[in-house]
C-alpha cells in the first residue's frame, strides 16, 4: 500500500511539471532542413500540415489547393482588404488576402494576413520531400517569442519570462522595418551594411543586385579569374553589433525580383544564427549560442575589396561596334556584312540565324561557349539601353581576344594610286587604343567637344583623321594644361591607362592618316569600297590644307560664296564638330567639298599621289 501512493503520488508530480512545461511553451516538430530552409508540421483543421518557417517573407502564404480545406474548418477567413501585389523572388505579383487563425497549445494566432499562393516549392525526387501547404512567415513569427533548435529537431513558441533560452548568450538586435521586414545594422571591411534576416536563404549570406553592382563585384572576380557559374566572394570579416562571422557572400546576378531591393545590400540566412536561437520580434533581438561562426560554403571564394573600381567603357563600345553591323544590314544583307566584319577581323566566322538581324550578329559575333552571358541577356541590354553600362557587354568585351591596333593598309585601301606620297597611313583595327591615343588630340584640334562626342562614342563615330608632326608639338604643351589632362584623365578612367604616343605614328612622314573601316562599314557593303576611298581623299585634303596656304585660302573663299541655306545644311549635316572655330569649320568644309573629286584640287596645288 506504500509503494502504490508512492507511485500515485509521482505520477501527479510528473503531471504537474508537464503541465507546467507545457504551460511555458509548445514544441513544433522539424520534419526537415533543405539548405536552411525549414519545414515544420502543426495542425489545422484536424490534420497536419507543412509549412515553411521563412523570416524572409513578410507575409504568410497558403497553398491553392488548401484554402477550401482551411475555409471549412474556419481557420481561413476571406479579407478582400487585404488583396494586394506582394513581394516574390521573381517580383511582385497580384494575390487574394485572407485571415489566418489557429491556436497552438495556449498560444493563439489570430488574423494574420495571409495570401494565397503557390508554395508547392519542393517535391519528393529532388528534395526528399513534397511540400509544402504553405509559408509562415513575419505575421506568424511576430504573435509570439520562437526558440528554434535545429539540435534537437524542433520549435519551440514560449514565454520568452521562462528559462528556456538561458544558455544563449549572444544577442544580436535588429529593427523591424517597411512592411514587417526584420533588419540586421552589420559592416564588412569598415563599410556599414544593412541586411535583411531571411531564414529561406539557401546561402548565409547573399549580396544583393545594387550591392554587387555599386561594388563591381563581379568585375572584380572576373578579373581575377571567375569565368561563369555561382560566384561566391569573401570580403572580410562580417561584424554584426558585436558578433563577429567568417562567412561567404554569395553574389545575385538578376536584375528583379526581392534579391533587387535597393534599401538593403544583401539577405542574411538563419544558418548566420546557429543551431539553436530565438526570435522575439517583440523586444527586436535574437539570442545565439556564442561559438566560432565560421560560414565559409565555398571551397574557392575569390577574395575582394571594397575599394573604388571605374567600370570602363569598353563594353559601350562593343556595343556601337555591333549596332554598326546593325546598320550595315538595314542597307545589305547581314549576312553580307558579317562576312565583311569578319574580314577585317581576319577571321572566319561561322553565321549563326537569330530571330531578327540583330541577334544574328550578336550570335555570330560572340562565342556562347565563352561565359554564361546569353545572348538573349545581350540583345535585351542593348535594346534597352543601348550605349550604357552592363556588365555582360563589359565581360564579352573583356574575354573578347585583343585586336591588332593596326589593319593591313593593302588589304583594306584598294585605290592605292590616290594615296598621298608624302603621308604615313594606317587602317583602324582596335577601336579602344584608337581611342587612347587619338581622343583628346580630336579635342584639342577642336574636331569635336567632350560634350559633342563623349569617349564611349568616339572610335565608331570616326570615319578617319589626319594630323601633323608639326602640329605634335602644340598637342604636347595642350597636355599640360589643366584642360589636356583632365581629357586625358578621363580617357584613363574609360578605357584605362595607356603609354600610347602620337610621335610614334611618324616615322618617314610629316603627315599621317587614319582611315576605320568599322565606321564605314555602318553604311553598307555595296559602297564599302567607295567609301573607304572618299575617307582616304578627306583625310588626304585635310594634310593639304595644313600644308599649303593656297588651300586654306581657297577654303575661306568657297565657303563665303556658299549661300546660307548651303551653310546651314554643312552645319547641320555634321553637328559634332566644332564649328565655332573658323580653322575647323573651313578645312572641313574645304574636304567635304572635294572628297569625292580631289584631283581637280591635285592639280592646282600640283600635288603628287603615288
């Protein structure tokens, strides 16, 4: 009889502690762990469901094909003032709001805004497991205090009085913000971020798209060897109001969606939170197990800085390289003016057929093999912001193998007997160290302004030039001046440096001559050649006007017996030059005249072609 109220008495005893316990907190199960990402199981309407735990989202999602179901058993309540576009990874979307309702032991959660949505985001073959009936997120995590242990396989909502969380010792506050959006105030080599807790990140920690673009992220690892795939880049020590991690970041490449959020620099994912920690949006911290948070998930991270880096512009003048053979084609064939850019890149290229022209030559132009830019990303670029910085047409320019700076003057001048005796010539094959070495010889000339014709638009705009060894000189002490090294500056920033020199272009003459074939080459094939030549004979009138004072006096008189209506369409015709220097505007008026017919001024000035 002693033994058995003993007994009694310590089942009650046990009875009193469960109820106690039970009191204090109620213990969700983890059904499983996909990258992160956690999947629990609670009732509703008499059955079990899975859901999602995401701190990421801000709203609570429920599957389609469960609304009826929670309907019936009244845990789903219809609110068409809650209907709204919501927030996705591919963006935002229109969705029917709801109210959900259900209680969890003593712990009730009543009205949260809930959205229907398809949340079937796994299934057995790839992931193990089919699921899920929908996502949890802020409106749930926000009812009550959560102590999620990944240990011990479940969640726990208590009474954040109890002692369930004295063994967690770091705490880590954050700001609730915008639309229940949990914010984590952090810094990475001294620059402050602002991060966005979401345990449905599949990485700790993911840059966003503004991030990595006002960073050069990815210009920085491309230049240290990243070629294509996931790009996972260590910056430094993460430091978070204390806590210290060592930590990956993974870099988003879209350009939509909720990695594209222009208020925050990136997600923090829960697994930056350990195995076991709580959440308690109501006071805005977590408490952490203080450990060694080491979170580096790649086996070759490419180590950055977060130093200022220029993006240059050589991908713009892919770009305008290809809108050329664009406008080639609107003339020709493209296939036949693909044939002559392959030509002068002495090259055989094999044509591949696009949609339209355009993706025609992007696709024959780039080797897709090459990065995991598609062409597609590509085409949709220029269409969309032709001229502009992206970093796709950065990258294929970058890989794109480095052009001779000079094309063969035999191959590409078929005329030879109009070519000047006196004159160095040279054929344009690499548009960038044209650029380096002629733009801001164009500007002192007063060709052109840094207003008319901005660097990125140079190479391509430019049929030919001419200049003087004579005239070297006068460039030479323009350099120095507060004008001459600002272009040059910012020729550098474009492009980049460069050691090329003007001198080095004369080495029997006083005179040399560039022709670009690329630029002639917008104008179509069945003028190509006819083309080139009147571009030879322009620049040629240029080196004599230069030479011979006669010239320059016959150019002041034909431009004053022109009427106004021929003087305003010269002007008009050709509004990147600047006219408002007289020695301009009468030379090229003077050549424009005559390139067509140079030798009836040959004659005159008795001038020898060879």
């Amino acid at each position: 009889m002693y033994f058995q109220r003993v007994r009694i008495l310590l089942v009650l005893l046990a009875t009193i502690f469960i109820g106690l316990g039970s009191a204090h907190a109620f213990k969700i199960p983890i059904i499983k762990e996909i990258s992160g990402l956690i999947i629990i199981e609670i009732n509703i309407g008499g059955r079990p469901h899975k859901f999602v735990l995401d701190t990421g989202s801000n709203a609570n999602f429920v599957d389609p094909t469960v609304v009826e179901e929670f309907e019936k058993a009244k845990n789903l309540v219809r609110n068409e003032d809650l209907d709204r576009e919501v927030n996705t990874f591919n963006g935002r979307v229109k969705a029917k709001g709801y109210e959900l309702n259900f209680d969890l032991g003593k712990f009730r959660f009543s009205k949260m805004a809930t959205y229907a949505m398809n949340s079937k985001r796994f299934d057995k073959k790839n992931d193990g497991i089919d699921c899920c009936s929908g996502i949890l997120g802020t409106p749930f995590i926000m009812e009550h205090a959560l102590l999620v242990d990944t240990k011990k396989k479940n969640v726990s909502v208590f009474d954040p009085k109890s002692k369930e969380a004295k063994s967690l010792s770091g705490k880590l506050p954050f700001e609730i913000v915008g639309n229940n959006i949990i914010k984590v105030s952090c810094s990475v080599a001294g620059k402050p971020l602002v991060l966005r807790l979401d345990s449905g990140s599949e990485a700790p920690l993911v840059y966003h798209s503004d991030f990595t673009n006002n960073n050069s992220l990815l210009e920085k690892a491309t230049l240290k060897g990243y070629h294509k795939g996931a790009l996972f880049v260590d910056l430094g020590e993460l430091e978070c109001q204390g806590l210290k991690f060592n930590i990956d970041g993974f870099v988003y490449r879209g350009v939509g969606g909720a990695l594209s959020h222009a208020y925050f620099d990136g997600n923090l994912g829960a697994q930056l939170l350990g195995k076991k920690y709580v959440i308690d949006m109501k006071k805005g911290y977590f408490l952490l197990e203080k450990s060694k948070n080491d979170l580096k998930i790649s086996k070759k991270p490419y180590k950055l800085d977060l130093k200022e880096y220029t993006k240059t512009d050589i991908g713009a003048l892919k770009q305008a390289e290809i809108l050329l053979i664009n406008s080639c084609a609107a003339v020709d064939h493209v296939e036949d003016c693909l044939k002559k850019w392959c030509q002068l890149e002495g090259m055989k290229c094999d044509i591949q057929s696009g949609t339209n022209d355009l993706m025609t030559i992007i696709s024959t132009v780039f080797d897709k093999t090459k990065n995991d830019c598609s062409f597609g990303t590509l085409y949709s670029a220029l269409v969309k912001d032709a001229l502009k910085y992206n970093y796709c047409w950065w990258k294929n320019a970058f890989e794109t193998k480095a052009k001779k700076e000079f094309l063969s003057v035999k191959k590409t001048i078929k005329n030879k007997k109009k070519l000047l005796k006196n004159v160095e010539y040279y054929v344009v094959g690499d548009q960038i160290k044209f650029t380096q070495r002629m733009y801001c010889y164009a500007v002192y000339s007063k060709l052109i302004t840094t207003d008319s014709v901005p660097p990125s638009y140079f190479a391509l705009s430019v049929r030919g030039m001419s200049l003087s060894k004579q005239g070297i000189e006068g460039y030479k002490q323009w350099s120095k001046t507060t004008e001459g090294e600002q272009c040059q500056s910012w020729i550098n920033e474009k492009f980049g440096p460069h050691k090329l020199t003007l001198p080095e272009l004369f080495s029997k003459h006083d005179y040399a001559i560039y022709v670009n074939p690329y630029t002639i080459l917008g104008d179509g094939i069945s003028g190509f050649d006819v083309n080139i030549y009147k571009t030879v004979s322009h620049e040629n009138l240029h080196a004599i006007y230069a030479k011979f004072p006669r010239a320059k006096e016959h150019a002041k008189e034909i431009w004053e017996k022109a009427s106004k209506s021929e003087k305003d369409s010269f002007k008009s015709e050709h509004p990147s030059y600047d006219f408002n220097n007289e020695e301009t505007l009468y030379k090229e008026f003077f050549s424009y005249s005559y390139e067509g017919s140079p030798e009836a001024i040959y004659k005159i000035l008795g001038v020898k072609t060879k």
